[in-house]
C-alpha cells in the first residue's frame, strides 16, 4: 500500500495555530516532502531560489513551455505545480493522491482525472495515460474515494461526476474510456454534502453521454445541453441544484466551457462566471453563491473559472483570479486547499493536487 507523509516548513512566525499540523517555522527554509513506497520526492525552495526535486525514480523529460508572454510569476507557478503534481503520483501505478496528509492521502477520480487533464496538457501524455488506466480499473460506484491500491475507502458513497470525469480524462489522454456514465441525481457532489440534484454532476456526466459531431465542429452533447438549460438555467445563469433558482449560481458552471465543452451554454456560463468573478475577494471565490461553508476562499473553484473565463476570452477577469490565486500560494509556490478569508494563511491542506492542476490548466490556456 502507498503510504504518504508529508513534511512542509515554512520561513517565519505563524499566527494561526490551525496550521501547526502541516507548518513549522524554520529560518529562511521551505521544504515539502513526500514519500511514498520506496519512492521520495523533495520540492524545495531558499530564499526564493527555483524549486528542485529529488526522486528515486528516473527523471522524467522537459514539460511544454508556457507560451510566448508569460510572465515570471506565471512561470513560476506552473513549474511548481507541475513538480508539486510529479511528487504525488505513483508513477508505477499511476495513483494520485490529493493531499500528502492524513484523510487526504486517497484518490478522488475528480482530483486525479484533473492531474491526468494537467499532465496531457504539459506534454506528459504517458504519465497522463497512465493515472486514467488506474481510474479506469476502480469501480466507480463503490466509494467517492480510494485507496492508492485501488480499494474503496469507507464514509463517503459513490458521487454523481466520477465516471464522467474519468471518461473526460480519458478522452484527453486519447483513450477509449469504458465506463458507463452514472447517475447524477440524487447524488453528492464536488462539494461532498448531502445528496441532490447539482450542476457539477449534470455537467460532469455529459462526458459520457451519445455525442453529436456536426462537421468540423467539437463533440457537442446535445442531450445534456438541453437537460441543463431546462433544469438549471434561471435569469440567464446556471444554479447549482435543478429547478431551484433559489440555490445561487455555482463555479461549476465553468465545467461546460472546459473541460466539459457544451458550447451552446457558453452564455449562461459567462454571465455566471463573471458575477462570480466580480464578486470574489482578495483571495478568490468560494465554491458556490449559497455556500454555507464560511467566508474562506478555496483555490481549486478560483483556478477552474479563471481556466473556463480565458476560454471564453474573457481574459482580464482570468487574470485577475489568476492574481488571487497567486496570493493564496505559500512562499514555496504550493496551493492550499483554502486560506483565511482575512490572511490568506492556509487553513488546510497544503498542497492540493487538485489546485495545482487546474492552476496548470488554466495558465496553459491564458499562455498556450
């Protein structure tokens, strides 16, 4: 079994006692360490000095460049993120865990088929492929998690996106994907509360419905286009729970533009997608406009609409949640999971798989 330990130290005094548990202070020194199996990866960062990582296992090639215009701290990001991504996976199996910590040390299909999506993106196509043939082997409808060895981890029951984002990873990497889509009602979604009727599952089961390609155009799922409109579109903008205008619009809107593409909602999605924008803080979104979670941005949500708002064009409000995102980032460049809404101290798990991907993503988009 792959067993994660992470150890994350930080330059300076803390002044949140909620972090002891992933921060020490140590002068002038930022160190995450991960180590699984026989394998040990070391992602380092002095002073400001470009990150390095150690590995038991052989060096993988260069990843695809930004492109022309990218700025330093773009760069930067991008880098780290890639190492912080190549230091949680197991390259043998291709199991990715969310977080080196303890209740995060599982694969979440939803977090590893974005690694998978990030990995393609950068050039690494085998590494990319090899993470959606581990997916494509667990039964999705055993658990919302699993143990790097496959096995369904007790607590949280099977959720409504798994299978399509596995088929959309899938599709990314250029492979054939298998599963049949599953039920997305009734259902938890990405923000794993109760069941329901949420847009995240509606949009992400798209991946696996019949496609209808018209002539030189991309896959269009036209069935889940219409279901969407007629169940979640009010005042020209997508909800997050079915025929409830009520519920307040979701980030998850930004999966129909990517990686989800159903282009004939990019204007519901784009009018949710910059009121969600211009209503974020200094640190960036929350998940949803009725989140009942607390005032505290998360990075994954601000990363994934900065991503689906460059697609759109819309590239000053990317940029801008780009720039939050980037405050959100410890000195050693890793994305907590969140951050105090005050501080932009993080509050939990520091890294996230799922941020460092989408953040990837999204930089390639704006810079590709």
């Amino acid at each position: 079994m792959l067993a994660a330990v992470a150890c994350i130290v930080v330059s300076g005094g803390m002044r949140s006692d909620s972090l002891r548990h992933s921060y020490l202070p140590r002068a002038n020194v930022l160190r995450t360490v991960v180590r699984y199996g026989d394998r040990r990866a070391v992602v380092d960062s002095s002073l400001g000095r470009p990150l390095a990582v150690a590995s038991d296992s052989r060096p993988a090639g260069a990843a695809k460049p930004l492109g022309p215009g990218a700025p330093a701290w773009a760069r930067r990001l991008y880098r780290r993120s890639l190492l912080v991504l190549r230091g949680l996976i197991d390259r043998r199996t291709g199991a990715v865990i969310a977080g080196a910590r303890r209740g995060w040390a599982y694969v979440w299909p939803r977090d590893a088929s974005a690694v998978a999506m990030a990995f393609a993106s950068a050039g690494y196509q085998a590494e990319a492929r090899r993470i959606v043939r581990f997916l494509q082997g667990l039964d999705l409808d055993a658990a919302a998690r699993f143990q790097p060895n496959g096995e369904p981890v007790d607590g949280r029951g099977p959720q409504g996106d798994s299978a399509g984002w596995v088929a959309g990873a899938a599709r990314a990497v250029g492979l054939a994907d298998a599963q049949r889509p599953q039920p997305w009602r009734d259902r938890a979604d990405y923000q794993e509360g109760d069941s329901g009727d949420y847009l995240a599952n509606a949009v992400a089961s798209s991946a696996g419905e019949p496609q209808d390609i018209p002539a030189g155009g991309p896959a269009v799922h036209r069935r889940s286009e219409q279901a969407i409109r007629a169940h979640f579109e009010a005042g020209g903008m997508l909800m997050r729970e079915a025929d409830d205008p009520g519920s307040g619009v979701d980030s998850a809107a930004a999966w129909t533009v990517r990686p989800f593409r159903l282009p004939a909602l990019d204007p519901a999605a784009r009018r949710t997608l910059l009121r969600i924008a211009e209503r974020s803080g200094r640190f960036g979104i929350l998940p949803s406009e009725d989140w009942d979670g607390g005032d505290d941005p998360w990075t994954a949500p601000t990363a994934w609409t900065a991503w689906s708002l460059a697609a759109l064009g819309e590239r000053h409000a990317a940029l801008r949640l780009m720039g939050e995102l980037r405050r959100d980032a410890t000195p050693a460049g890793l994305l907590p999971e969140r951050v105090d809404a005050r501080t932009g101290i993080p509050i939990s798990t520091t890294p996230l798989a799922w941020s460092h991907a989408f953040a990837i993503l999204a930089l390639r988009q704006l810079w590709p």
